[in-house]
C-alpha cells in the first residue's frame, strides 16, 4: 500500500510565488513586452507552473495545427503538470486530424506522465472511438497500480469494459497518486457500481491523507459513507484539514454537498465559514450577496477564492439577472489592482475564463508577478 506522495506526477503544482504578494506595487514592475514575446520567453522559464501557463496558452491560441511546434514540445515536457494542461488544451481541437494523431501517440506513450494521460482522456470522452485504443495500448503498456489506475479510468470512461479490473485493484490498495482531479474524475466512469465498490474496501488501506479524497469520491459515486467522513473532517482541530474539505465538497455535485457547506459555514474559524460561504454562493440558484461582500475581505486568501467563486457563478449561472451580473464582473475587475499578488491572478484568470474585454488584461503586462503577466499575455494573445 503505497501512496507515493513522492511521486506525484500528475498531481496539481502548488502555487510557486515570485514575489512577496504583499510587495507594494512599486516593487520592480518590468518593461511592457508584446504578449506573444511573454509567452514565449515563459515557455523556457525553469518553473513549471510558469511553464505550463506559457505553453497551455500558446498550445491553445497558436493558427497552426496541433499548436505547432509548441504542441509537441508542451507533450514532451518532462513535468507532468505541463503536459497536462497542454494536453486538456489539445483536447479542445481534437476536431483536427494533426490534434488527434499527436494525442493517439502521447497517449499510447510509455514514459508520458500517466495521471496527465488519465485526465486527458476523460476529457476527450465525446470522442471516445477516436481515442480509446491509444489510451488501452498505454494501460497496457504499465505495470505498476499505481501507474495503471489513471489510464484504466480514463479507458473505462471511454467505453474498455475491461480496464475495470486495474482501476478497482489499484482503489482496493489505496495503491494510487494524490491526484484530486483523478479522484474527481472517479465519478465519470460508468460503472459506478464497481467504483463504489472497490473505493469502499479500500478506506482500510489507504493513508491518511488520501482519507478524505476518497471520502469525497465515494460519496460522487453514491456511497453515503463517504458524507460521515467528510463531516469528521469539517470538524478536526487542524484547520488544513478542514478547508480541505470545504475544497473537496465545494467540487462535488451531490446533494449532501449544500448541508455540508452549510455546516462549515456555520463553524466558527472566519476562514473556513467563508471559504464554506463562497462555495455554497458559486452554485446557481444560491444568493449572492457573499460573493460581493467576500470580494471585499481584509483577508487575501479569501478576496482571492471570491474571484474564483465568482467565475463560477457566472459560468454556472447564465440566467442572473443583468443588474446581478454586472455587479459581479465589476468586483472582478476591481480585484485586477489589489495590492495582492495572489488575488491579482485570481482577477485575471477569471477575466479570462469570462471571456470579458481582453483590454483589461493589458495593464498586467507589466505586473511584477510573472504568473500574472503569463495570464494577462494568454488572454491578450487569445
């Protein structure tokens, strides 16, 4: 039973700062550059969260086909984070057919991060007779569980009845990365019987810190047992434990997920019952009056979890009213100056999940955060 926390390949990078987010903005601001010139100076950057900003959005926004060169490069990156969300970028012109040969390569391809390749092809579900050969000739091509768990979900949600067995030996061991969007992504699989199953003998196995992942995943595919640990950990003394699972259930689309939420809210640390509050008013149909009050938090961590609530309240919620909504983008766009770094990009990455005037982005060209100038270029080149 090993988690390999060493190992996480696939898993999703930390936030790497580059720059005290508190700086002043007189600290170093750079000479204004084209976007294009950004992002490509990015895609050479050490860093790979920098990394994989530079490269998603040219991979993305390139004329050429399969993004030109930069799609290989991206896929052969040796991070798995860059390959990941490049891949998730190729994923959206798989109507190509220089897209889909490149993918059918990356994804049959041994010594590419696996976890990236799992999520990768659950996302290319819609074209699952396309693509589901090249993920089974991955799956076949590892030996390790741990290895295997990724493409054996990702076959299976493209329809390989028979990837089942790799996927429940490896959830029966806990024998798998600390990948959330894996365990996320548990729910796609059209067997949620057997993934019930197999996530239900393996709580006895797995470490601690896959507790509530799997908790979180049980309760996606049905299992109510899982609800009763997650509420254990909305109540454990160490408040990481708890935003954990405020993260956790604010992604889930169970009905359990609204008292859960409503039950973190009303905990008494400030910063889980507004993490709690921000979650529950990103659902459609919720009021939204934390969304505006949060945005104005003395809190940065919490003036930037309201950016991305906010997203995707907007996204999840055409039907608000225009009065509603022209509130909301305006304290988007208010955070795009916060003194915050990290608030900053939260702003500008929902700017551009919004698809609002791209012009907004323009100042951040020259902001002192490089994450924040990747994204502004992204969506100026977009």
């Amino acid at each position: 039973m090993t988690v390999l926390l060493a190992l996480l390949l696939g898993c999703p990078k930390p936030v790497v700062s580059t720059l005290d987010p508190d700086l002043p903005e007189e600290a170093a601001r750079p000479e204004a550059r084209p976007p294009l010139e950004v992002l490509e100076a990015g895609a050479d950057l050490e860093e790979p969260t920098l990394r994989a900003l530079a490269l998603e959005a040219l991979v993305r926004t390139t004329s050429e086909p399969a993004g030109g060169a930069w799609g290989p490069r991206a896929l052969w990156d040796p991070d798995g984070w860059v390959q990941r969300q490049a891949g998730l970028a190729l994923a959206e012109r798989a109507a190509e057919p220089e897209t889909v040969e490149l993918l059918k390569g990356w994804l049959a391809r041994p010594s590419a991060d696996p976890y990236a390749r799992g999520a990768v092809a659950v996302a290319l579900r819609a074209q699952a007779d396309t693509f589901r050969s090249s993920v089974v000739e991955g799956l076949d091509a590892e030996t390790e569980r741990w290895r295997q768990a990724p493409l054996a979900l990702g076959a299976g949600v493209l329809g390989h009845a028979e990837a089942i067995e790799p996927l429940q030996a490896a959830l029966r061991r806990g024998d798998i990365a600390l990948d959330p969007g894996f365990l996320h992504d548990l729910a796609r699989h059209p067997d949620a019987g057997a993934v019930r199953e197999a996530l239900e003998e393996g709580v006895e196995w797995i470490e601690e810190e896959l507790a509530p992942g799997y908790a979180a995943a049980r309760l996606s595919v049905g299992d109510g047992a899982g609800e009763q640990v997650l509420r254990k950990a909305l109540d454990a003394q160490l408040v990481g434990i708890r935003l954990e699972a405020v993260e956790l259930v604010a992604h889930l689309e169970h009905p359990a997920a609204t008292n859960l939420l409503k039950k973190a809210r009303g905990h008494g640390d400030a910063l889980v019952s507004a993490m709690a509050a921000l979650a529950l008013a990103a659902r459609a149909g919720n009021p939204t009056d934390d969304l505006l009050e949060l945005a104005e938090s003395p809190l940065p961590e919490v003036r930037a979890a309201a950016m991305d609530a906010t997203r995707d309240r907007l996204l999840a919620d055409p039907g608000l009213p225009k009065r509603t909504r022209k509130q909301l983008v305006a304290a988007v766009t208010a955070r795009l100056a916060d003194r915050n770094a990290d608030v900053r990009e939260a702003a500008v990455a929902a700017v551009g999940a919004l698809g609002l005037d791209p012009e907004l982005a323009r100042p951040l060209l020259t902001d002192p955060g490089a994450r924040i100038r990747l994204r502004a270029a992204g969506i100026l080149v977009r």
